[in-house]
C-alpha cells in the first residue's frame, strides 16, 4: 500500500472508512428507531381501494 | 463433474426450490408479491440489495478491468459502499418507506407516478424499465449461462434455457418474497467465495504489501516498455493495444491514479465510478427494496451488513483483479495478466483455473452462478412489475383482482423477451456488453431528480417532474447515440448518419452520459417547478403526513 498514489491511496482508505462508518452508523442504531408503529403496513390491502380512490 | 459436485448443485438447486415455495406460499396478496409485504428482515434485505447490485458483470468484467487499469477502481468501491449504501440506506431508505406505505405504492414508478399524481410519469417509468431492462437482463443472463458452458461443457442454448427455467420458477411462484430469500442464500455464497478469494491471492502474491509493491515492478517490466511503441503498430484489441491504449489514456501504473482530467481519469471518474456509483441510486429493482421492510430500524441494520457486503464483492475483485499481474509475471514467464489472459474479460476466469486449486474454481462458479442468478431474478420481477402494473394496469384501468396474475403474466412476458435476446445475441455483441451502462445513464438521468424532488422538495410539480424526465430521455440518448466513445461507436447511427463515431472530438466524447443529462434534467426539475403552479396541499398531505 505504500506503492499507491494521492489518489489510489486516498480510494483505497476512503473505501475502507465507509465501510467502517456503515458498521459503526449500523451498530449504533440498531434498535433505535421508535416510530414503526405510526405506519401500520399491514393495512395495505385492505386500504388499496380507498386510496387509489383518493388519489 | 465428479459425484460431490453432482451432489452439491442438487442441494443448491433443492434448497433455491424450497425457498421459492416459501415465497410462494407467504403470498397472499398484491403487496406480499411486489414488495414481499413489507416486513422482511434486515438480513435478507441488505444481501438482497447487494446481491441484485453486483452482477457477474460486475465480478467478471469489472475484476478484468482492474486487471488492465488498475487500482484506480477502488474509487468504485468508495462510491458503492458510501452513496449506495449508506448515502442510498440512511436519506433515501426511510422517506422512499414512508412514502411507498401512505401512497400504497407497490413500484418505483408507482411510488413517483403517485407521489405527482401523473398515470404519464407511472406508465412512462414502466415503459422505459420494460424497453431497456431486457437489454440489461440479456447481457447478465449471457455471462451466466456462458460460466456454465464453459464450466460443464454443455450446449449453449440448452444451458441458457435450463437456468432461465430455473430462476422463472422462483420469481413466478414466489414474488419477492422468493427473489429476496434466494438473493440472500446467493448473497452469501458470493461473500463466502471472495473471502477465500482474497486470502488465497494475498497468500500467493507474497501478502499484502508485497503483492502491491510488486504491481509497480511488474508494470515498469511489461508495460512500461510499450512506451516507445506506436498503437497503430499494434493489432486491435491485442493485450498490448489495451496497454499501450491505457498509457495514451494518462494511465500511469497499477496503484496511480491516471494523469487528471486525462481520457483515463475522465473515463474512471465519470463513466465507472459516477455512472455506476451514482447510477445505482434511482435503479427500480434496487429502490423497492426500501419498501420491503417494516421500520427504520431494518434499514440502519441494513447498513452495516450492506456496507460490508460491498466491500467483500467489488472492493475484493478490484484489488484481485489488478494483483493478478504480479501472479502471471511470477509464474507465466514474466507476462502481465492481459498478456497472458488474452484480454480484459478472459482475466478473471483464466486466474481462477490457473492460480486456484479445483475445489475453489468449483465454489467461484457457483459464486458467479449466483451473482448471476440474483441479479436476474430481480430483474425479471422488476420488469414484469413495470409491465403489468406500471403499464398495463394504468392504460386499461385501476387494479382489479386480477392484479397478481396480470403482474404473473407480465413477469412470463419479459422473461421470455430477455430470454430471446439472450438465444439471439449469443456472441454478445458489444452493444448488450454496453447495456449495464445504458440502463444505469438512464436511469439516473431520468429517475433521480423526480426521485429525490418528489421525496424532498414539497414545491416540485407535476410539470417540473415530467420536464424533467423528459430533458433526462433526450439528452442521455443523445449523448449515447451521438457523442460518448464507446456507446455511440458501438451504436453505428452516428456513423451511418454523419460519417462519424461521434459528433464531438476531444476529451469530451470520454465524459460520460450522466454527467451532462443529470445536471440538466435536475435544473429542468427546479426551474418548471417554479414556474408553475404548486401541487394542492391535499396532495402533498396526503405524500408527506402520516
């Protein structure tokens, strides 16, 4: 790795940062979302008349 | 093919058949069909996701590119984990979710026909996935089925209508439910691979360090040399052209990157890490897996076993692909990879025979198989779903009880249209090679301002989405048929009408389609938006609150 340039060098720690961020971003918000239950999906079918009514 | 692989494609072909069954017998309705009913688990959602991403394309024909141009690529890496993924999961996921559940939409053309409340930008959107996927799916399904020729010498159309049945079986039976299940166990068949991968190349290279050290000597060796040579000396397309053609480019060696704003550096920037690293993010059969899960909870989940499922496929295969020099100039008598491969697609199944023992060319293939195989059954259920319900659905009438079936039959109808091509395009000609590249120009020149107006800027309208779309259309066809190297040269209409390959001359002709349709179709977005009257507050109620 010391043989890569600015540029290749920069791709190659820039890939390996993101993925970190991605694990790290994952980790930490992994249960952290409260707000599921606002939307309730499976009411979908149910209510596919009446919206393409609506719409 | 010895008993034990005998005996492994059966378990591999039961176990794709089971999961289909599960897909088919969880679908009980519309929603569990087009988007898998919203409540599939972050596992099989982010392996899905990637799974459909990385193509055999993108092992085989990408690991060959590295292989010629180097690690340069890596930059594609960056852009698929950091906007594909996380970029793609962390802004886009959630809003794409919240919208697709208030609007009832089932597709991505459904989602921003309804968010605009336009039939124009549903059908529109259904017909271009219908008109340019096949192409898509064609080239993905030929490099399938050409692995398997060429792995148990079969024929070629008997092979490429065995594994067409196959995967018809599951997407048909099993919806998305069924596509997502079996692009998990694929997923997870292409990590496995590449890990093996990584570590067998590192440990005949010399290891890391090593391995990337040696790539600068083996350049100033066998490429280096071709510096005094004259391109129209050599014999097109012969290793030597390609290498001699990179050094014209601005390519500097293995681990530089090309001289900036060089054709290379404008053709690495542009054409592979924007086109497809950007691309990826108004692709249809990617966009609705947002809608596939219940919470935002799976979609963070989501990031992390994405992130590192990228990184396992392209970021391996790149830095495999351009170390595969140092192992031919070791052992192949001093020759680099295109020198002894015979050219960029051949590099990456020639190394594996060559430098792997037997057992791993065995898993590889199945790996490939499976790339493959993931990629085309979204595919197939995409363009069915654009068919039948963006399409057929909207011109004869809202959807009735037959939606499943009408979306069943338009699934029968694409597959055996990509099918056909793939019976009459066997040699591959370079315009279905070129086809990834053209889905993915159009896709975010035409889908990406609406996508990301339609979920972000309440002000944008109908007229400013549809402008949009069409500047999009316009200006990326142009572009394709009239103006880049590769794609218009390959076309033949600008030859056929102007005596030319392009239009234009220069560096120009290496920026790719993207970059000049996006900007222009975005500002179409902005300014006809404004220029028009805003969407009625019941509509954008009914978009954006709960």
């Amino acid at each position: 790795m010391e043989t890569f340039d600015l540029g290749v060098g920069s791709a190659f720690w820039l890939m390996n940062a993101s993925t970190l961020l991605c694990v790290v971003y994952g980790v930490i918000n992994w249960n952290k979302d409260k707000e599921e239950k606002v939307l309730n999906t499976k009411s979908w079918d149910k209510d596919e008349a009446r919206i393409n009514k609506d719409l | 093919m010895n008993m034990l692989e005998n005996i492994i494609i059966i378990i591999y072909l039961a176990v794709l058949g089971y999961l289909g069954f599960v897909g088919y017998k969880q679908t009980k309705s519309s929603a569990d069909y087009l988007i898998a009913g919203g409540n599939t688990h972050p596992f099989v959602m982010a392996l899905s996701y990637g799974a459909t991403f990385i193509s055999t394309a993108a092992i085989v024909g990408f690991g060959g590119v590295a292989a010629w141009l180097g690690n340069s690529l890596l930059w594609l890496t960056f852009c698929n984990i950091f906007v594909g993924v996380f970029i793609a999961f962390v802004f886009l996921g959630n809003p794409t979710r919240k919208m697709g559940i208030r609007l009832n939409a089932h597709t991505f053309p459904e989602l921003l026909g309804r968010r605009f409340n336009s039939k124009f930008i549903q059908v529109f959107g259904g017909i271009l996935i219908a008109f340019f996927m096949p192409l898509y799916a064609s080239a993905v399904l030929i490099g399938g089925t050409e692995f398997i020729v060429a792995y148990f010498k079969v024929d070629y159309h008997m092979a490429l209508l065995v594994f067409s049945i196959i995967i018809t079986g599951y997407v048909l039976a099993g919806g998305l439910k069924g596509v997502m299940l079996t692009d998990a166990l694929q997923g997870v068949i292409m990590f496995v691979a590449m890990m093996i991968l990584l570590v067998m190349v590192f440990d005949a290279v010399g290891g890391i360090d090593a391995g990337f050290s040696k790539l600068e000597m083996v350049w100033n060796k066998t490429v280096a040399s071709l510096g005094s040579a004259n391109l129209k000396d050599l014999k097109a397309g012969s290793p030597d052209f390609m290498m001699k053609l990179s050094m014209n480019w601005g390519f500097q060696g293995w681990n530089k990157m090309p001289i900036f704003l060089s054709e290379g550096w404008l053709f690495v920037i542009t054409t592979i890490t924007m086109g497809v690293g950007i691309g990826v993010l108004a692709q249809p059969q990617l966009v609705v897996r947002f809608m596939t899960v219940k919470s935002k909870n799976e979609l963070n989940r989501a990031v992390l076993i994405g992130g590192v499922f990228i990184i396992a496929m392209t970021g391996i295969v790149f830095i495999v692909g351009s170390l595969t020099n140092v192992w031919y100039y070791e052992f192949n008598e001093g020759k680099n990879a295109l020198q002894s491969a015979g050219g960029v697609g051949k590099v990456i199944p020639h190394f594996i025979n060559a430098a792997m023992p037997k057992w791993f060319a065995f898993i590889f293939l199945f790996a490939l198989i499976s790339a493959a195989m993931s990629t085309l059954s979204s595919q197939f259920h995409a363009m069915g779903t654009a068919i039948g319900r963006d399409v057929f659905e909207q011109i004869v009438g809202k959807h009735t009880s037959n939606s499943l079936l009408i979306t069943r039959t338009g699934i029968v109808i694409m597959i055996v249209i990509s099918v056909s091509l793939a019976y009459l395009f066997d040699k591959q000609p370079a315009i279905i090679a070129r086809s990834t590249a053209i889905f993915f120009a159009l896709c975010a020149s035409i889908f990406l301002p609406v996508y990301f107006g339609g979920l972000f800027w309440k002000r944008m309208t109908q007229k400013g989405a549809i402008a949009s779309m069409v500047v999009g259309t316009v200006i990326t066809t142009f572009w394709l048929l009239f103006v880049h190297f590769q794609e218009a040269k390959e076309l033949g209409l600008c030859k056929m009408l102007f005596g030319v390959n392009s239009l234009l001359s220069g560096k120009i002709i290496f920026v790719d389609a993207m970059i000049v349709a996006l900007p222009l179709s975005a500002l179409t977005a902005v300014v006809v938006s404004l220029l028009t009257k805003p969407e009625s507050s019941t509509l954008l109620k009914k978009c954006f609150e709960n």
